[in-house]
C-alpha cells in the first residue's frame, strides 16, 4: 500500500520537527561565531550537535551536562597545557593522568562524562605558547554559546515539550497491551497456546529526560 505524501509527513512529523530544529540551531551557531569572531567557534556548533533532543527537558540537561563535564575538562586540560610539556613521553604521562583524573569523577558523577573527552582535545589541540588561560576561556565561551542555542532552538522552533512525549509513549505502551490482551483473549476463544508476550514496543526500552513539563 503506497502511502501519501501526506501520511508520510504526518506519520515522522517529529523527526521532521527535530531535523529542522538541529538545521536551524546549527545555522545560527555558525552564524553567530563567524560574527564573534571566534576562532575555534566549530565547538559551539559541535555542541548544538550533541545536546539537541526531542523535548526542552531533553536538551535543557543535555547542555546542562555538556557545560558541567566541559568545565572539570577544561580546568584539567588547562592545567596539564600550562605544564608547557613537550617531550613525547611527558606529553602522553601528562595525557593519561588529566583523563585518568576526568575518567575518576565521571565514574562517580555520570553526568560529567564528557569531561574525559574535554581534557583530552583542550591538551593535545592548545596551540604552543598561547595563554593557557585566554584558550580555556575561549572554549568554555564557545560551549557555552553552543548550548545556550540548542536550548533555544528547542524550545521555541516547533516546540515538543516532555509532557508530550510521555503521553505519547504512554499511549504507546497502552496499545502495545491492548494488542496482547486481544492475542489472549482470540486463543482462549479458539482454543490455541496463549501468547506469553508480543513484541516490547521501542518506546519502552529509553528512560527519556521528562524533568521539564
């Protein structure tokens, strides 16, 4: 059965909603460190990138989180730039132990995992003999900057608040179990094996942030 362009609009609306958010928030992320002049403004666009969801909650903590794990990153990654270690050798010790150090409190506060990742690009890419601390500075800014757009974008470009989303995975999980218990109901009435279970629709595996409503 062909279906309709219509139907088929209709039927992937909210990831047509969320690719127009991320285009969007994207376009105005590079826009808007090209008129900063910042010079490594790719972070804020690399940001946009990793904390849009579906819903403002969804975004709001993922930047909430990407702000939190960059700022223990780069205060580390600072700190093993500022060492001025050039040697191979030194360079990797250094490495190892700003991760390691990241990687500790990470394990402990999942919400700072990004803060590895941070120290390790904040050591290896700070250009040689610049301000250690004008280049933490900058990157913090350009997070910043990135997740404060994702937010916005989220929340005011074809909006799908959490409350939404649950209802409609509640509703999701409702029909899943409505479907079973017809299953039942039709082999009890024809004698058959009853069913242990359907198929667990998708919707019920992901634990969605639902904290804004």
């Amino acid at each position: 059965m062909e279906l309709r362009p219509s139907a088929l609009i209709k039927a992937n609306a909210d990831s047509l909603r969320q690719t127009v958010r991320v285009i969007v928030a994207t376009a105005a992320a590079f826009a808007a460190y090209k008129t900063l002049g910042l010079h490594e403004g790719y972070w804020a666009v690399f940001t946009v990138l990793i904390v849009m969801q579906a819903s403002i909650g969804g975004t709001l903590g993922a930047a909430t989180d990407r702000l939190l794990g960059t700022l223990l990153g780069a205060v580390l990654g600072g700190i093993g730039a500022a060492l001025g270690r050039t040697d191979t050798l030194e360079l990797g010790l250094v490495l190892v132990t700003v991760t390691g150090i990241a990687a500790l409190v990470a394990s402990v506060r999942p919400r700072l995992r990004i803060a590895p990742v941070t120290a390790a690009i904040m050591l290896l890419s700070a250009p040689p003999g610049s301000s250690v601390e004008i280049f933490v500075r900058d990157r913090i800014i350009e997070i910043g900057l990135g997740g404060m757009i994702g937010v916005l974008a989220a929340m005011l470009i074809l909006p799908a608040r959490s409350h939404g989303v649950v209802i409609a995975r509640t509703l999701a999980v409702l029909s899943h179990i409505e479907r079973m218990l017809r299953a039942q109901a039709d082999a009890l009435t024809t004698g058959l094996a009853l069913p242990s279970s359907l198929n667990t629709p998708r919707c019920v595996t992901r634990s969605p942030r639902w904290s804004w409503r």
